[in-house]
C-alpha cells in the first residue's frame, strides 16, 4: 500500500507471510567398519527422514521523502521472522538517496542491512548417527543447523546522458555478511545441500552503456567482483578433513563466483523484422583445492531474427528463430573440482530455437 500523505512524502507499507511443508528422505546403502576401518559383513540399508512446515513472515514501512526537486530521501526498516528448522528475526533498517543535479544524470547511494532465510528444503538436518562406524562416516564429524544469513550492503552508483540515446552508467557495491549462506553437490547424487560461511564480503564495481536511436540499439555491460568468506559453521560434515581446516584458517573464493563478467551486443528493427547479435563472456568460476583455481575462460555467441505478422483485428503475432552459440564453442562452467561441486558442467552447445508468440 502507498499513501501520498503530502507532495513531498510518501508512504509505503507491505507485508507477506508464507507457509512451507517439506519431506525429505536420504536413503543409503552402507557396509559396517571394524576397529581398522575395514569394511566387513553385508551392506545395509539406512533411511534419515525428515518433515517440516516452516512459516516466513515480514514487513516493512517507508518513507520517499523530496528534499528538493534534485534529492529524494528513501528511509525505513523491515521486520522479519522465520520459524523453520531453526527460529529467528531481524529488524532491518535501508535507505537510499537520489541526487539528479541536471537533466540526464542520476547519482545514486544506498545502504541496507538483509535478513536471509535459508531454502528449507536444502537445510533439513542430517542424522549422523545413523553412519556412524560404516563407510559413509565423515572426516569431520560435525552437524549444526543451518541459519539465516545476516548482512550489510553499501551501493553507490551514476548513470549519465552522453548524448541523444547513449545513456552509460557505473556502479559500486560493497556485501559484508555473516552465516553466509551457500550450497553445493555433495557426493555422487545431484541434489543440492547448504551450509554457511561464518564470516563473508562481496566487492564489485559494474559498467553499462546502452544507446539507441530509431531501429539501431548497442548495449554492452562489463562486473568485476570478488566475493570470499571464511570458517565453515553449519553442515561441517560435508567436507574433507583437510578442505575443512584449510578454510577455517584462509578466505576462500565462493564457487558460484567468478572475476569478470561480461555481455555485449546490437540489434536493428526493419519495418516489422528484428536482427540481434549478442556475446557474453566469463573468466571462469572456481575449481580446484578449496576453489584456490578456476577453469578456462569463456565465450559465446547467438544470434536472432524476429518478424511480426500483422494479424486482422489483433496484435501482430511474433515468430521468432535463434541460434545459440553460432560456432558451437565447447566449454567448461565446471570441471568437477572445487567446494560443492561433484560433475563436471558444460555450457549449450550449438542450438537451433523457433518459437511463435501472441500478444493479447
């Protein structure tokens, strides 16, 4: 709800409340260990089970306050409460302000404190007991509950009018979180488990430029980041003795992070027909001993026409064709290695695309 109680305030509320119930169900295949460590006598069967219906709820208000006709003030806090496997709450303060000293720029600073509850699903506990003294027994025999992770974030960031259409733009972030959560492939099924780092910072700085005039548009956007954390605290039995002392003591790359990033591409507009190109680049997500390395570099590129049919007393209906990666580059996203990741992971190979769409 929005309420204008004067020109130069206004007033935002909102609120949402969910319900989730899960059932997991692990069922393992196991042959007892001896005094040695050997294995001996005949496999058996475990099942660990669990259910739950867990409850998210939250709320916030919020205040755009017009300062002037240059800066707008954005203040308030949100409320929330989880009671999942685990129960807790935060109040959040943010706010935001908005400074455009002159027709086409727009500066911009921000800061907000986040309240993450975990995916239920991926944090059902695990009974370790029931692997006790057979060869699923892990190096690290630890177990503690998944939690929400807590942060805060400082944004900063311009964006400016170069010219008639060009339109380009900066932006800088800073995360610095705790229980930071993250997930990964744990062991030969593919499914998805999650822990948390105790301590974690996200750093990053991002390009833009887009410009358009009539049919032409060129777009290109360029992220460096860095996101590292430290200290694994909930589900420590996922990892191997050495992985997990290594990152109690080391900052260690996230494995779903990756240095550079990078898109680009153009389209033009005939009469009723669209021609696009488009490329995207990455230096590679983590691999290796506590993601310490990283695969190949990558790049792919696609392309597309689109053509709108004029349709008697309805809108044109689109048809539409691609082609994805254009010269069939093979590559790796992942190779295996690295925190949580058990496969290997490609990107698509060439692929061609149709498709018919109807505006109403």
């Amino acid at each position: 709800m929005a309420y204008r109680v004067h020109p130069a305030h206004t007033l935002r509320f909102g609120f949402i409340g969910s319900a989730e119930k899960t059932h997991v169900a692990n069922s393992s295949t196991l042959l007892p260990l001896d005094d040695a460590g050997d294995p001996v006598d005949a496999p058996f069967g475990v099942l660990d089970e669990s259910r739950k219906l867990g409850w998210l709820f939250g709320a916030y208000a919020q205040d755009e306050w017009r300062l002037t006709k240059e800066i707008t003030l954005n203040a308030g806090a949100r409320f929330d409460q989880m009671v999942q496997y685990v129960t807790a709450n935060q109040l959040s303060p943010r706010a935001s302000v908005t400074y455009k000293p002159m027709e086409g720029t727009v500066f911009h600073v921000a800061y907000a404190r986040y309240f993450t509850p975990p995916n239920q699903v991926l944090a059902a506990p695990i009974n370790l007991a029931l692997v006790n003294n057979t060869t699923q027994q892990p190096d690290v025999n630890l177990n503690d509950p998944i939690r929400p992770e807590r942060s805060h974030y400082v944004d900063v960031g311009v964006t400016q009018r170069l010219a008639p259409g060009l339109d380009v733009g900066v932006d800088a972030y800073y995360k610095r979180a705790r229980n930071f959560l993250d997930d990964g492939q744990f062991g030969a099924a593919y499914v998805l488990t999650a822990f948390n780092y105790d301590r974690a910072y996200n750093v990053g700085i991002e390009f833009k430029a887009n410009y358009q005039v009539d049919g032409l548009r060129f777009y290109g956007n360029l992220a460096i980041a860095r996101q590292r954390a430290t200290e694994v605290i909930s589900n420590q039995f996922l990892f191997g003795l050495d992985e997990y002392s290594y990152i109690a003591n080391h900052y260690v790359y996230t494995d779903h992070a990756q240095t550079i990033t990078g898109s680009a591409g153009a389209s033009y507009k005939w009469d009723r027909t669209r021609l696009s190109i488009e490329l995207i680049y990455g230096s590679g997500l983590r691999s290796g001993f506590a993601n310490t390395d990283h695969v190949p570099a990558y790049s792919q590129v696609n392309l597309g026409v689109a053509h709108e049919l004029p349709m008697p007393g309805m809108k044109p209906l689109t048809l539409r064709f691609d082609i994805i990666n254009v010269f069939d580059h093979v590559y790796e996203l992942r190779d295996g290695s690295g925190i949580g990741v058990f496969a290997p992971q490609f990107g698509p190979r060439r692929g061609f695309f149709g498709g018919v769409s109807q505006r109403f």
